[in-house]
C-alpha cells in the first residue's frame, strides 16, 4: 500500500496505516508534487509527465527491489487526480498506445479520497484497475448524482462511497473519529472492496 501525499496535505492517521500492517500489508508514503493551476497549459502538462515518471520510479522500486506482488495506491484532493490520470496512462487508456504485455500496470487497486478534478470540464479516463472514490459530500439529488457520474467517468470497476460524515472522506478525518461508529463504517467498507476486488473471500478476518 503507498499513499501519495501532496504538499497541504493533512498528516496520514495513524488508524489508516495500522489497519494495513495489521493485515501483513507494508504501508508507504510517498510525496508527490503536483502541477498548480497557475502554471501555462504547456508546463502544467510538463510537470504532469515529471510526476507521471516519478510515479513510475515508485511503483517499478515497489515491484522489483520490495517484491510487492499486489500494488494498492491511494490519493486525496489534487493528488488523486494526478494517480487517477497516471493509472489511466499506464493502462492504455483511450487514445493513447497499449503498453507491451510484460509491462506491470500502474496499480492493482486505487483508492481516492475527495478527488480533486478539473472544474467545469468533463473527465474521461479508462482506469484498468479497481476504484474506489470515497466522497463526503453532502446528499446529492439522483438527478446530480446522476449528471456527475456522467461528467467524471473513471473506468468499468469503479465503486463509490459517500460517508455521512464530511471530514471522514480524507485520512485526516479519520483522525477525528477513531475508534467510533463512523470510523469502523469506513474500515469495514473498506476490507468488503478489497476483499471483493483484491483478496476474495473471506473479506476480512480482523473486523
């Protein structure tokens, strides 16, 4: 497991790394420099391939020198928008070359925590591995809920989860609620997805 972690970021909990390593997962943090808006269109995209490449470097170490079988990466806020694009990229996502079959994807799952996409714009993306979006945001109407899945389109294997309480939809706010009902919410959610998608049944033996 490697968490990208983004200048501004809040501090990862310790609640999220234990629950991990407590499940014989190594846990990771990883910082990533993410292009600001206020760059030129033509830098932005620069910075975006330096961060694309140091994220490559990140998961060839992981794989080859740790000999990390299963690769799960997870992002909040800017940051998951640039691990959302770069799994896109590493999966052969539309318009772009297929990469050679020997070639590892990006990640094997990826969690995002409060992505932070392009305002006003629709996203297009075709993710080859599993996504979980966690979201805190308030109710949204269906007919919203409905236009928004529309304009962020991330991929066939994407599950989405809103939490009743806005804070816990980023590692900090998980901080806020350890050990309450709300907390135990998300972790159990989260052994069911990886249990799904990743490990297979039984899902989770320590909740």
């Amino acid at each position: 497991m490697v968490h990208l972690q983004a200048a501004g970021d809040p501090v990862v909990p310790a609640d999220l790394a234990a629950w991990f390593t407590e499940r014989s997962c190594h846990f990771y943090l990883f910082g990533i420099r993410v292009p600001t808006r206020s760059l030129l269109p033509s830098r932005r995209a620069r910075a975006t391939e330096r961060a694309f490449a140091e994220l490559d470097a990140v998961s060839a170490h992981l794989r080859d020198t740790d000999g990390i079988e299963h690769l799960i990466v997870s992002a909040q806020g800017r940051a998951a928008g640039v691990a959302a694009r770069w799994c896109d990229r590493r999966t052969g996502g539309r318009g772009r070359d297929e990469l050679p079959a020997a070639r590892p994807p990006a990640a094997d799952a990826l969690i995002l925590y409060e992505p932070a996409w392009t305002a006003g714009g629709r996203l297009r993306l075709d993710i080859g591995c599993p996504v979980l979006v966690v979201s805190g945001t308030a109710p949204r109407s269906p007919y919203r809920l409905r236009r928004h899945a529309e304009a962020v389109y991330l991929g066939g294997h994407v599950t989405r989860l809103r939490l009743p309480d806005t804070g816990l939809a980023s590692p900090a706010g998980l901080v806020r609620t350890a050990g309450g009902p709300a907390s135990r919410a998300f972790f159990a959610e989260l052994g069911r997805w990886l249990g799904a998608y990743m490990y297979g049944v039984p899902v989770d033996q320590l909740l």
